[in-house]
C-alpha cells in the first residue's frame, strides 16, 4: 500500500494538468467562432461630388426660311438678273417682265383720273357761280320783303312771291352743284384706286427679292412666257427659290426618354466637322410632339452663319447637356435598396453596427445616385448584398474607394465625317 501512494500523487497532479489544456483549446475555439460568425460586407463612404447627364446627337443644318419667288402677274421674262448661288438682299430686283397690255392699261386709268379732276374743278365752279346767284337773289328778295313791311301795298303780293321762288330756286341749284361735287369727288376716289391697283400690277412686273438670302435655284430663262402666281391651286412654276442661310437652323432629334430634360434656353455644345468649327448654341424652339416613327422630338437651334460657312445640309455634331448636380452627396448605385417605393441604405455605425435608413435620391447615374437627404459625407454604407444583414447586426467592414462624380453620356447617334470619307473612298 505505501508503494502505489506516489504513482495515486503523480495521477492527482496530472489530472487537473489536462483538464486546463483542454479548457484553454475550447475557449480558442470558442473565438475562432465568434470570429467566423460575423459576417465581412463591402463598405464605401458617402462623398461630395458632381453628377451629369449629357446626350449626344448629330444634327442637320437647314435654312431659317426657303422662299419659292413668284410673280404676281403673267408676262414675258424680260431680264432676269441673278443665278444660282447669288447673294441677293431684301427689296433687289431679281427679274423684269415685259405685259404690253398693263402699260395700255395704266395710261387708261392715268386718263380717267385726269378726267375726274376736271370734274371736280367744273363742280367747284358751278358751287362758286351757284352760291352767288342764290346771294344776289337772297338779298333782293330780303330787300323787297322791307320795303313792303315799311310801306304796305307799295310792292304787289305776285313780285314779292317772284322774288322767294327765285330765292328758294337758287338755294337749290347751291344744293344741286354741292351734289354734283360729292358725285365728282367719288368719281375721282374710284378712278384713283383703280389707278393705284393697276400702278401696283405694273411695279409687279419688277420681281424683287422677299428677304436676304442665296438663290438656290433658278427656274426661268429670258423670253419665257411666266404665268402668274396668284392662286395657289396653279401649278405655275416660280422665277427662283431663293433661301435664308444667313440665320439657320440646327435640327437634333431628341429621342422620348430625354424629351424631360429639353428647355428653351438650354445651352449645348456643336461640333461642324466639315468646316472645323465649334460653337455653343442654345435652345430656341421644339415641336413639343414625339414623331410616332422615329420616337424622338426635333428641336431647333438657331445659328448664326453671317459669312455662309455653313452650307444647309450639313451634320454637326452637339452636346446637350441634360441635368447636372454640382457638390452634392453621392454613393455608389449598388447600395441602393428599394423597399417598397422607398429608398433605402445600409449604413454602418461607428462600431460596424447595420443600420436601414431612408434616403431621397435625386440624379441617378449607372454608376453612382445623388442623395438629397438621408446621408452625410462620410457617412459609410454597405454595397450589395444587403439582403444578408439585418438590423443592428455587427459587421466586417471591407472599405472600398468609389468615384465621388459621374459624367452619364448617352448617345442618340453621332456623325463621323473622317469615317464617311473613308467609307465613300473604299467603295
């Protein structure tokens, strides 16, 4: 029994020897899965930045007015005194017709203009002489009506009667040559716009130019029999057409989804490639009415093209921009989370602690999404995967850098000249 006493010791003491071993393996596994149960998310911090969205679109160059010119009377082309591709301002005769039986017909109406004049002078003396045989028979009635009142039956009733008939007569014949004076007086009033119509038939035959512009194309030669373009059911070709390319206007076709963004006033970048020129222009007017085949909204912009650099049918290139945010909060698109019609973010705390907020998104791009309110800069917020976290939950935090700005640039079709040289040279 004494021998056995230490081997009993030796097992006592290595007992609780193992027992403290095995404790401290179970705590280290113990941490080892706490560790492993927190779970590691993708993290970017909230920034200040810019967000724009621009558009790209090629344009066509068309005149501000195309005018086809049209004599308003027929006759023979007597001169004409431009070509194509003239210069021609407002008011420039552009051609001259021969109509024989206009001239005829002008002098007429000179003639009988001159006539009424007459008439109206022959009335003005008739009124004169009328006026004073009426005063020369007024005052000689008036007289024998005194003296028969001073000194009765010393004038006999018939010659006082006499008297006032030939008084009462001549007032008439005063009347009668006023009468006649109105008649002349319209007469003359008649003959004059009749004068004036066929004058202005007659200056019509100096065709002039409506406006300032090129002549674009010419349709008459001299001696040409030239109908008259009063009606506008007449087939009757013009004399030339002529087209305003001093002031033109630029056509984009805005495609539907962007129709929003357009305003008058809106600035945007042109590019002319064929004359190596760029220019700002701005928004002057658009059709307010989506085409049903083409989807889009043609908007114009007014250029100036003083010195006709620009030929009407040429491309250019422009850069519409159509929303910007300057200094703004912006975070990357992926930690977005639409619950509901609520936006929604994953932020975490101070302590790596998840936490859903309510956010108000402005300008979205594909890559980042401006934050009206919700979040500050420096403000950290999970991307993607929020479905895995809930509320409160303590995570890993893995920090990414993102872009604090976006450019979002759509194209609605460019034109490549260089290319379409290229093209039209292989083929």
């Amino acid at each position: 029994m004494r021998r056995l006493a230490p081997s009993i010791f030796a097992i006592g003491l290595a007992f609780p020897l193992t027992a403290s071993i095995v404790a401290c393996h179970t705590a280290d596994n113990r941490s080892e899965a706490r560790a492993a149960a927190v779970p590691s998310a993708k993290v970017a911090t909230a920034q200040r930045g810019d967000i724009s969205h621009v558009l790209t679109l090629a344009g066509q160059f068309q005149p501000y007015q195309v005018v086809d010119v049209h004599p308003k009377v027929s006759g023979y082309m007597s001169r004409i005194n431009v070509d194509i591709g003239d210069i021609v301002h407002e008011g420039q005769t552009l051609a001259v017709l021969e109509v024989p039986e206009l001239k005829a017909e002008l002098q007429q109406t000179v003639f009988q203009l001159q006539q009424t004049k007459e008439e109206i002078t022959r009335a003005q003396h008739e009124i004169y002489r009328a006026e004073a045989e009426h005063a020369a028979l007024h005052a000689a009635s008036e007289r024998l009506k005194q003296a028969a009142a001073g000194r009765p039956g010393l004038i006999a009733q018939q010659e006082l009667d006499d008297a006032e008939a030939k008084d009462l007569s001549s007032e008439a014949q005063v009347d009668a040559a006023k009468s006649a004076m109105a008649a002349a007086q319209e007469h003359t009033g008649a003959a004059q716009s009749d004068n004036q119509r066929v004058e202005a038939l007659h200056n019509y035959t100096n065709v002039t130019a409506p406006l300032d512009g090129v002549v674009i194309w010419r349709y008459a030669d001299t001696g040409a029999l030239i109908q008259g373009g009063t009606n506008s059911n007449d087939q009757a070709l013009p004399i030339v057409r002529i087209s305003q390319s001093n002031l033109l206007r630029l056509r984009i076709p805005v495609p539907e989804d962007d129709v929003r963004y357009v305003h008058v006033g809106d600035q945007l970048q042109v590019r002319v490639d064929a004359i190596g020129r760029s220019f700002t222009g701005k928004i002057v007017r658009f059709t307010r009415e989506v085409n049903f085949e083409t989807r889009s909204m043609e908007t114009e912009v007014d250029v100036e093209n003083k010195d006709l650099s620009i030929a009407p049918g040429m491309y250019a290139n422009t850069l519409l921009q159509l929303a910007q945010r300057t200094n703004v909060v912006t975070i990357p698109v992926e930690a977005l989370v639409l619950n509901g019609q609520q936006e929604t973010v994953y932020e975490l705390d101070g302590s790596n602690h998840v936490h859903i907020r309510n956010v108000t998104v402005g300008l979205q791009g594909s890559k980042l999404a401006e934050i009206s309110s919700g979040l500050s800069p420096g403000d950290r917020v999970v991307i993607g995967g929020q479905d895995k976290y809930q509320e409160n939950e303590a995570v890993s935090a893995l920090d990414t850098t993102e872009p604090a700005s976006e450019t979002i640039q759509e194209t609605g079709g460019m034109i490549d000249m260089k290319s379409e040289a290229g093209d039209g040279g292989a083929h």
